[in-house]
C-alpha cells in the first residue's frame, strides 16, 4: 500500500499535459502546410517533388497526432485510476485505524507489537493461545476479524485497480509509441544553425512568447517539486561518534537519519569516505565537463545533481537514494526554483541509473551529460523564478532564484519512524 500512497497523479499529469501541448502545437502547422499548397506554383518538374515532401509531411503530422493523443489518453486514464487508488487505501486506513483502537489493550501487553500496523497485531493474536488474555482476544475477535477482512477489501480492491490500470496504460503508450516515425535530427547542428542566422534566435523566442506551446513548460516541475522545510540542522557524526574522526559537517536533520540508517548497514569506516567520494566525484566531474563560472542553477549544476544521484543510486539503491536526496533539500527557506531544480534532476539521475545497472562512472556521467544536453534536465530561467529544460537555455543564461521565493512543501519519503 506503501507504493499506492506515496504515487504522485500530479506528476503523470505532468506528462499528460505535455502530450496535449505536442498535439495542440502539430495542429497549428496545418496551416501552414494547407498555405503551401495553396500559394507556391513551380513552374518546372520540382513540383512533383514538392508535392510529395507535402504528403510526407501530412503522414508525419498525421502520426504524430495520433500516437501524442493516445498517449494523453492512456495517461489520463491512469491518472483517474491512480487517484481511486488512493481513495481506496485511504478508506482501507480508516477501517484499520478503527482497528487499532480495539486491538489497543492487547496493543499495550506486547510493546513490540507498536511497530507493527493493525493488520500484523490482529494476525498475530488471531490465531495465538494465550491463557492470560485469551479472554480479551475472544471478546474483540468478531469485531476485529470483520474489520480486518473488510481493510483487507479495500486494499485489495486498491491493488487491482492501480495494477489494472497501469498494465492497460502501458500497453496503450507501448502502441502509440509505434505509431510514431522515426524521425532523426542533429540537436548540435540544430542549435548552430540557429547561433548562425542572424535574427533567428530572437524570432524563436518572439514565437515562444506569443504561443506558448512550441515551449516545454516548467511550471508544473517547480509546483510539484518542492519539499517541506525543516529548520533543524545538525553535527553530524554527532560528538562521540567514532566516525567524527573521519568527518564532520552540519546536515539537516533527517538527512543526519539518512545517514544514520546507511551506517547501521554498513558499520564500518570505509563507507563515509566511499560516501563522500561520491559527492567529490560529482563536482570534480560536473566542472571538467561544464566549467561555467556560477555553477549554480545552471547547467554545471543540473549535471552535478543528475550525476551525484546517479552514483548514490547505483551504490546505494533506488529508495534510500531518492529518500536521502529528498531529505538533503529541506534546507529552511531553500528558493522554490532551486529546490524543484534538484529534486527533478535528483530524479533523473536516479532513472539513469535504473536502466542502466551495472554501468559504470564514466558511462553514467556521460548518460547525465546526454539527459542535460538532450532537455531531460532543468535549470533556473532568465527571471530567475521559472525552469526552463536545459536544451532550451545555455547556461550564461540561466537565472538566479530570488530568496523570498518560497513554495509550499509536498509529502516525500523520508527516514523511517524510530521504533
């Protein structure tokens, strides 16, 4: 129920909302093409292979079209899903909350048992024998195994209806994917024959400013990834630590737990310094392959965050390393631009390194480099209170967020409860 709860509707709308814009953007250019037709005459045999670049267009548009709205239609119907899901679990929490209230005296007789949710305390007494308080089970049993089977219900009910859901949706997005032409192009010869032609940049951008669809947009990242603030910071290792020795620095506080939980793993004094190596490897790798002068909420720093939870993930697995990384951004008053910025290329990062196990540093950091350069990656906008995918900004620039610029925080996984 753990992956039902923690599942983000908003951030696969994210992704609906984009495949909207990309249909709504191959839509405007019909006019243009019917324009072409209408207005060009040739006058010799070329037109013949006008008219058939006109049509290969059309198919192309026509392909697009179809298989960007049967993506955005299979991702609205998962996120109606999702969003039932939840509604069920939610339900099923509220049943096992009545629950515990009457498992509560039994609850107290066996301290261990507070870790446990309800579910696991009513498994467990149901089928014990115990003189001392076999009264007590017998006398909450009828009313402990309905409620039991009836959150049981809903969350099997949530299971079914998240898991069917998303096995249709893929299926959906794996056909439209098919739909799609394969269309081949050079981003780098791309972006020097804009740099080349005068004037061309800034009809883009006067193009951009007036329609907002040929332009990815960034504020749905910056709303959805935001993490709640925490004034408490501390030393960690804390004083008398053995591992103080070996390094010391102020973290904030559930990012000392995080860290807390990974030496419980691992108690021995090789894995700080591994963990540190890391980080040091990620600056030391962003700069060579971006020496830009800030290094902040660029695109030195979008490499830096991608790579580093690229190389967390890898070392250290996918949970602890997107818990970790959130906990690291919930620095008290950290700009709303740049916390979203980390956090989705935090995510980036991870995904690379996901589909790619077993990789190693190099083929990881030149993964990162190709999510940065390809716009898989954000960084701070001009005004320095937007994002914008780091294909369509060069990093001189790149804004700086503005300190009052604050959102609020969304629920993420974080350290576990202490016993």
């Amino acid at each position: 129920m753990k992956y039902i709860e923690e599942m983000s509707p908003d951030r696969v709308t994210i992704a609906e909302r984009e495949c909207q814009r990309v249909v709504r953007l191959i839509g405007s250019t019909q006019g243009t093409l019917d324009r072409a037709r209408s207005t060009v005459v040739w006058a010799d045999r070329s037109s013949e292979l006008f008219d058939r670049r006109l049509r290969q267009a059309d198919r192309t548009f026509e392909q697009l079209m179809e298989g960007y709205t049967k993506a955005a239609r299979a991702l609205n119907e998962y996120i109606a899903a999702q969003r039932e899901a939840q509604r069920l679990v939610a339900e099923g929490v509220r049943v096992e909350d009545e629950l515990r209230e009457i498992l509560a005296y039994l609850a107290r007789t066996h301290p261990p048992l507070h870790r446990l949710d309800p579910m696991e305390q009513w498994a467990f007494w149901a089928g014990r024998a115990d003189p001392d308080l076999q009264e007590e089970i017998d006398r909450v049993r009828a009313d402990a195994d309905l409620l039991y089977h009836r959150a049981a219900q809903w969350y099997d009910r949530a299971r079914r209806t998240e898991a069917d859901a998303r096995g249709v949706a893929v299926t959906a997005l794996r056909a439209a994917r098919r739909l799609l032409p394969e269309l081949r192009g050079d981003s780098a010869a791309a972006k020097a024959v804009i740099a080349g032609t005068p004037g061309l940049r800034a009809e883009i951008e006067e193009s951009a400013r007036l329609d907002p669809d040929p332009r990815r947009p960034g504020e749905a990242v910056l709303t959805q990834y935001q993490v709640r603030d925490d004034a408490r910071r501390e030393q960690f290792p804390a004083e008398g630590n053995p591992l103080a020795r070996l390094a010391h620095e102020t973290v904030q506080h559930n990012e000392a737990r995080m860290l807390e939980e990974l030496y419980s793993r691992s108690p021995v004094d090789g894995w700080l310094p591994r963990f540190n190596d890391i980080r040091n490897e990620a600056n030391a790798e962003a700069l060579r392959r971006y020496p830009t002068p800030d290094q902040n909420d660029d695109h030195f720093d979008a490499f830096r965050h991608t790579y580093w939870s690229a190389l967390l993930t890898s070392q250290y697995g996918e949970d602890w390393a997107r818990r970790y990384t959130s906990a690291h951004e919930e620095l008290l008053g950290n700009p709303a631009p740049r916390e979203a910025m980390d956090l989705y290329n935090n995510e980036v990062g991870r995904a690379i390194a996901l589909a790619n196990p077993g990789a190693s540093e190099r083929e990881l950091a030149d993964l990162a480099q190709a999510a940065v350069r390809e716009g898989r990656s954000v960084v701070v906008g001009r005004d320095g209170r937007t994002l914008e995918f780091s294909d369509q900004i060069d990093s001189a620039d790149t804004g700086t967020p503005r300190p009052n610029h604050i959102l609020p925080g969304r629920p993420q996984p974080g350290p576990p409860a202490p016993p």
